[in-house]
C-alpha cells in the first residue's frame, strides 16, 4: 500500500544586524546599514515512500563543509537521511558574509554566522515536525526578467518550474518556484539587506495565494542576469551598480504574478512519488595536474606570461590581488579588445591559482543529488552552472524519464564556484568571459555531473516503491 503523502513547511528570519559585512560584491565599500526586507530560511519537507527536505536560505554562499554540518545536524536530529536533504542558497547579492573564507581556510567563522546556521537548523526541523496530510502537483510560468550575459542574443531559459504544495483539503500549503536569474538587480552600491527580485516575487505570490509559504530556489543561471544589467565585459569596470528598490520590486512582482496565476490552475493528488538519491563525482580542478609538482610549474607558466602581457620582469614575486589591481590599471588606457585580452590572461592566472582553494585540492569529490519531488527531477549541484548546462539536464530527463520536468537547483549543498556547460569552453573568446574565468574544474565537469545525475534519476524511475524509516 502506498504511504500518504505528507508536507511541512516552516520559515525563520535570519538574523541581519547592522553594522555587519555583506557578500557578493568585490566593489563593495562599507558594511550593512539598514534592512530593507527581512531574510529568511525557507524548509520544505515531503515524506511519502520516501523523504526528503529542502532548505533555502536568502543568503548568497555556503562553503561545502558549512552546508554539510547542518545537513548532519539536520538527520541527526530529524531522522531524514542525509542524503536525502538538500540545503541551497538564493545567492542574493545583499545579504551578510556567511563566513566562506574562514570555512575554506579550516577557521572558526564570526559568532553572527553561527547565528544564521541555527536559524536554517531551526527551519529544517520545524518542516520536519509539521507534516500533516498533503497534495501536490506540477505547473510553469514564463519569466522574462532575465538577459544572457555572455553575450547579446544568447540562450535564456525563459521556464520557471513550480511545485504547488496543498493541505489534505486543497488549500495551497507553499508554492516552490525555480527559475534561473541572478539575484543582482541591487548592486554594490546598495549597503540595505535585501533578498532582491526573488524576496519581492515572494511576497507577490504570499499575496496572491493566502495561507501559502512562497520559496525561491535558483535554477541554471550562471550567465544569466536580471534585464537591468548589462553584458558582462572584464575590460570594463563598475559594471555591478545597480537599479534602485523600486525597479528591483517591479522585477520580482512580474515573476511573482506569473507564478501565481500558474499556480492557481494546478491540479494536485495525493499520490506521488517522493525521494532523493547522491552520489560523488571526482571533478579535477584547474589547472589540470596530475601531480603538485606539475600544478605547481604550470602555475609558474602562467604567472609569468601573465606578468610579461603587462609589461612587467616574468620572474617578478607579486602577490596576486596586487596583480589583479595592475592589470586594470596598466590596461586602463587601451582600446576595448587589447584591454580584454590582457586582463583575461592575468584572470585565468588567479583562476588557477584559486581553484585548488576552492576544491581543496588538486581534484574535488563533488556531490551530485537528485530529488524526485512527485513527477519533478531536481539536480542539485554546489555550483553555479550556465543556462546551457540546465537546458542538457531538461534535455536528458525528458528522454530518460519519459516527459517528465526536470529543473537545476544551484549552489545547493556548498558553493564551488562556475560550472559552464564543456561547449561553453569552446567557444570564441571563451577564456574571455567572466563563467570561465571563475570556474573551479576543467570542461569535462559539466557532462560527469549530468551524467551522473541522469543516472540516479533513471535508477529512481525504474525503482519499485519502498517504504522510509
């Protein structure tokens, strides 16, 4: 007999002193002065033959290590596998530093981080302890907020993907909305926290649809950016300033609206399947060695080259923030196209040189989890990846898994930088654009993830029906 399908959804504030460092700008100067909207931690929890839990946070980054400490806390505490729980990001660009750099490093992290940590423990097991009875189904809006910022024209998936969450009686429980967009349309020069266009597309839909918990989760959007931003360009500087609240608003209320119009004509049931299966793919990082001692003379390569394009004695010591400030600053009379080009090879000298931090390492084992949420496939992956990458996962899922919907969850369980789609390296200028010059692994990554991801879905459609503990 097949287990009723249950739901529980919780949502706690996060803790947003003023006075604080924020995260996502390098151009930002000062600390949070003001709140504009509150932030939050957003769970959702659906047990059926199996479970599993989300848990979004309107925050910008988690270090792998932090997202697994309360994935462990959580199935400690709630008895949910802990593969069977996913802790994602909205990747707002105005919220509190989350500590990353101290994760990284192996230090203790500020007592104001701790501090948002419980608040997303505390919405995990409250979703956890108040399933009650449910319904759920599937739907989609069409977003058009969003621009390709690799370059004029490129692909932008337009889907946003909903699952409406309903009580034993119909009545909407929470509306989980995907959609791939940056959450960018505050800039650097904002200093209020904000959960930007997806906090207002949220309180639109709460609006429009009383009694249901609005929750945003980020989909592919690693090249792409809210309509009020322009391309994005290395040779230029100062391009992450932004609109005001009032556009920012107008943003989130289109997605808001659209969503909920959609949502309204959902059909649900009280009969689907719910799981999550992971696994590890050993992803190697830039640049591409196999031993320290290989790694260690290509980066010397590199930094020389990177040195002699500005001018400057290839056996000079630099350390390389200062480097980075050099290059704009001996490049800042040159035309467009000479200006890029020295910068990017300066950029892809620091890419290198910082993807053994991000991945501990030479090579990662990075985690590839896929919940199956009624008829809907989630990937969930700790990278950012480009519209192309969740357009092959759509591509794949609707061939494996016969039609069904399929989305990206992005920087979900950690944060390992840009994950562009292999063909995104192949393409002219490639090492030009801003997704692979701040990649971690080499272009092989995206097609392992993919299909490993395939495979734990195809595996959970062919997989008779089990009941959880």
């Amino acid at each position: 007999m097949t287990p009723p399908l249950r739901a529980g959804v919780a949502r706690v504030e996060l803790p947003t002193a003023v006075g604080l460092p924020m995260m996502g700008y390098g151009a930002r100067v000062g600390r949070a002065s003001a709140l504009h909207d509150p932030l939050f931690a957003r769970a959702l929890y659906l047990s059926g033959q199996s479970d599993c839990l989300l848990v979004v946070l309107d925050l910008c980054l988690l270090a792998p290590a932090q997202a697994r400490g309360l994935r462990e806390q959580l199935a400690a505490r709630t008895g949910v596998a802990f593969e069977r729980i996913a802790m994602t990001c909205t990747h707002t660009h105005s919220g509190p530093d989350t500590g990353l750099s101290e994760a990284l490093d192996g230090r203790k992290a500020p007592e104001s981080v701790a501090l948002l940590l419980d608040a997303a423990q505390r919405a995990g097991e409250q979703a956890v302890a108040g399933a009650r009875p449910a319904r759920i189904g599937t739907g989609c809006a069409e977003s058009r907020i969003g621009r390709n910022r690799r370059r004029a024209g490129g692909p932008v998936d337009r889907e946003v993907r909903i699952l409406r969450v309903d009580r034993e009686h119909g009545t909407p429980l929470a509306i989980l909305y995907i959609h791939g967009c940056h959450p960018t349309a505050l800039g650097h020069d904002n200093l209020a926290y904000s959960a930007d266009w997806p906090g207002a597309a949220s309180r639109r839909i709460e609006a429009e649809m009383p009694g249901a918990l609005a929750i945003f989760a980020l989909g592919a959007h690693g090249d792409v950016d809210p309509r009020t931003r322009g391309l994005q360009d290395v040779a230029r500087e100062g391009r992450s300033t932004g609109v005001g609240f009032e556009e920012m608003e107008r943003l989130g209320d289109e997605v808001g609206t659209a969503v909920a119009r959609a949502a309204a004509c959902i059909t649900t049931t009280a009969l689907a399947d719910i799981g999550s299966a992971a696994r590890s793919i050993r992803l190697v990082a830039h640049p591409g060695a196999s031993s320290e001692a290989e790694r260690r003379e290509r980066l010397a390569s590199n930094r020389s080259a990177a040195l002699r394009a500005l001018g400057l004695e290839p056996a000079r010591r630099i350390r390389s923030q200062d480097l980075f400030r050099l290059a704009y600053e001996r490049t800042r009379a040159l035309p467009a196209d000479e200006r890029r080009s020295l910068v990017s090879k300066v950029r892809l000298d620091l890419r290198d040189r910082q993807a053994a931090w991000f991945a501990g390492g030479r090579a990662a084992d990075v985690e590839v989890q896929v919940l199956r949420l009624g008829p809907l496939r989630l990937l969930a992956l700790p990278l950012e990846p480009t519209v192309d990458v969740g357009l092959d996962w759509k591509r794949r899922i609707g061939a494996t898994c016969g039609g069904a919907p399929a989305a990206i969850l992005a920087i979900a369980n950690g944060w390992l930088r840009y994950l562009p789609h292999g063909r995104n390296f192949l393409e002219s200028n490639a090492d030009q654009g801003y997704e692979v010059l701040t990649s971690t692994f080499q272009p092989d990554a995206a097609e392992r993830l993919l299909a490993a991801g395939e495979e734990l879905a195809l595996a959970m459609h062919e997989e008779p029906p089990r009941a959880h503990n």
